[in-house]
C-alpha cells in the first residue's frame, strides 16, 4: 500500500523516500514518483510557452491552437494512463519500470539494474 501512495507525483514521492528508509520496493516506486512528476511539469511548462509563443501567430496561431491542444491532450492521456498502470503494479507487488525513468529511478535508489 505505501508503494501505491509513493506513486503519487512527486509529492507522494518525495513524502515516502524521506520516511522510508529500509523498503527498496517503496524507495524504488517513490523515486519514479518523484522522476515521473518533474517530467509531467516539464512538459506543462514546454506546452504553456508553445502555447503562449504560438497562439500569438496572426493568422496560423488558431491553427497551432488546434494542434498544440491535441497534442497536449494525448500527452495527458498517457501521463494518466501511466500513473494508473503503475499503481496497480506498486498495489499487486510488482517492480513495474515506466519506460526510461524507471532505470534512472533504479539507479538513484540503488537497486541497480
């Protein structure tokens, strides 16, 4: 159960790698936690300034409106999809790696490969 509130972005993270120190299976999913929230703000912040850089196009930027929401709008799909699927693995007990930040979250956690 703590691995499952560990996954929570970056905040159920960062709480459960402070206060866990003896669990590797909880320190690994707090780590992806904590990866995989300071992924998802990066790509709001890309997106907010695609956005703001774009939208302001006479002419085009309704059209890049368009396709920016779009895009953002899958990527969002996917962090939740994500999320979701790593929760259910953390709850069954299964080491689940989100694809590339899972072996970064295993090595800063020292659980190696």
């Amino acid at each position: 159960m703590a691995a499952a509130i560990a996954c929570i972005p970056l905040i159920g993270g960062i709480i459960f790698y402070i206060l866990e120190k003896r669990d590797n299976f909880v320190r690994f999913y707090a780590m992806q936690s904590i990866i995989f929230g300071l992924v998802w703000i990066v790509f709001s912040i890309v997106y907010a300034i695609a956005h703001g850089i774009f939208s302001q196009i006479p002419a085009i930027g309704f059209l890049f409106d368009i396709i920016l929401g779009v895009i953002w709008a899958l990527v969002w799909v996917a962090f939740l999809v994500v999320f979701i699927i790593t929760i259910v693995k953390a709850l069954t007990g299964v080491r689940w790696d989100i694809p590339y930040i899972g072996p970064i979250a295993r090595k800063q956690e020292g659980s190696g490969g």
